[in-house]
C-alpha cells in the first residue's frame, strides 16, 4: 500500500471506514455484510433522532424559559398596579371619612349625600380592551381628581371648624337638663317684696343638686358670691359675650379655667335673694343684659348629638 493510499485511507470518516470494512465484508461473506449494514443504518437513524429530540428540547427549554420572563414581567406589572390600587383606595377612605364627617358636622337630611351607596353610572357603544398606557393615565388622572377633592374638603372642613367654633361661642344651649322656664326676662312682680322689679335673666326650674351646664364655650370670669345672686360663676365666651349663673349651691370651677358648652359648672342650689331652688341665666353682651331666650332658641346647626 503506497503512502497516498494509507493518508487517505486514515483521512476517511470512521462511518465511512465502517462501510468500506463492510464492503470488502461483503465480497467474501455476503450475508454477514447485509447484517453489518443494517445495524449501521440503524445506529445513523438512532443518532439523528436523538439530534432532532435535543433540538426540541432546547427549543422547548427557550420558550419556557421566555414564558417565566414574562410571567414575572406581567406579576411586577400586576404588584405595581395592585399597589397603586391600595392608595386610591386608601385616599377615597379618607375621603369618603371627611364626607361623612362633614354631613354629620352640617347636619344634612339622612341620605342626601350616603356615601356607602354605589354611585350609579351607564353608557353605550362598543366596548374594547383597554391598553397599559390608557389604565395606566386613567389612574393618573384618578390619583389627580382624588387630591383636588382631599384639599377642597379640607377646605371646607375648616370653615365648617371655625363656624362651628364661633356658634358654640354663642350662649345657644339650656343651663340645665329637661326643665323648663319659671321666670322670664323683663319687667316682673318681684317675688319676695312684690312691687316692680326688672329681672335681668330667666329662671329654669330645678332641684338643690342638679347639674349646671354651661350654654356654650368660654372661659370662668367669676365664681363667688354676689350681693343677690348668692354662689355665682360666670364665663366669658369672646365676643362680648359672658353668662351669668346664679344661686348655686356649689361652685366646681375657678377662675381662668376653660370650659365646653355642656360642661356641668355647679350644682343647683338657692342661695341668695331666692324662694327656692332654681337656676337664675343672664346673657350679657357688651356690657348689657339682653334676653337669654333669643338664644336659647337659635340652636347652633353644627352642633352634633
């Protein structure tokens, strides 16, 4: 065998080197080489089905693995969404809590403005998916109309504040609870002397002991005795607003201390120029006793209970 023969002999594939082997195989034992060239090609098919099989798993494995991409591209999108959500929803808590404070604080007629009730809406047309960038300003757009309407309330919640702040200034409740009006303001019969007598107040009926109740908000001016009045205690509201209580049988606050419309200030007594238990209101204002009833039937609308 020359040297050309031997390099190509060696150069030949070892598949190829099989089949050559098989051929001179089969000039001498044919049946033997039928044999060695069917395995042969069984062996080639086997290996061109595992390719293809590794092939379609790797093609699989990438599409899989694309798959998990964007499902936690889609979750990221789904988290940031729901988080987006739990702030609007947590600004129209708040919002919808203002709303229902301010309908209280306003009194306004039951379910005129119930805001657990679903609003109701409608429309025509034909409908469509909606795209992210469209969901995406809608909820810019919600997010803005949330705060516009956060700080308008605000605004109104303040005002409704101070209003109500000046009214419970204003004498407009009764010094005492379920009692009535045994004495008005003005000319009188006096009650121990008789004659003519200018009564600066009204007198509620009331037993020794039953709670005095400041008419609205102030701070003490006076407690003690006055000449007349027996145990008094006044509060001045600004203004140029103070009240007077009078024939107490117990004063329960000092001077400078401040005091809430409702406030129990003493117990009902009848001390002083007095026929028997009573409480004895006088509204000043500016320095001039006026009739405690004008204001006694002006109820604040923003008081609540």
């Amino acid at each position: 065998m020359t040297h050309p023969l031997i390099v190509n002999k060696f150069r030949k594939k070892p598949l190829a080197r099989l089949v050559d082997s098989i051929s001179s195989l089969g000039a001498r034992r044919p049946a033997v080489a039928v044999c060695a060239l069917l395995g042969v090609g069984f062996i080639a098919g086997g290996a061109s089905g595992l390719l293809g099989t590794a092939g379609l798993r790797m093609q699989v494995g990438n599409q899989q693995a694309q798959l998990a991409a964007s499902r936690r591209e889609s979750q990221r999108e789904i988290n940031a969404l729901a988080a987006r959500l739990g702030e609007l929803q947590a600004e129209a808590n708040r919002l919808n809590a203002l709303g229902e404070r301010l309908t209280r604080i306003g009194q306004l007629q039951d379910g005129e403005f119930n805001f657990d009730k679903p609003v109701g809406v409608g429309g025509t047309g034909p409908v469509r998916d909606i795209s992210r960038p469209e969901l995406h300003e809608g909820l810019d757009t919600l997010s803005r109309q949330f705060v516009q309407s956060g700080e308008q309330l605000s605004v109104l919640e303040s005002m409704l504040f101070n209003r109500q702040l000046d009214m419970n200034s204003v004498p407009s409740r009764e010094p005492i609870a379920d009692s009535y009006i045994t004495s008005g303001f003005g000319r009188r019969v006096d009650p121990i002397v008789g004659g003519s007598q200018f009564h600066k107040g009204i007198d509620f009926e009331a037993d020794v002991g039953d709670p005095v109740l400041a008419v609205a908000d102030g701070v003490v001016s006076f407690a003690g005795v006055r000449s007349g009045y027996g145990n008094v205690i006044e509060i001045d509201h600004g203004n140029g607003y103070v009240t007077r209580y009078a024939h107490n049988s117990r004063l329960e606050h000092h001077v400078g201390e401040l005091i809430r419309a409702g406030q129990e200030i003493a117990k009902a007594g009848s001390t002083g120029r007095s026929t028997g238990a009573h409480v004895h209101l006088e509204v000043w204002k500016n320095g001039q006793a006026v009739n405690p009833r004008n204001f006694l039937s002006q109820h604040s609308p923003l008081v609540n209970g």
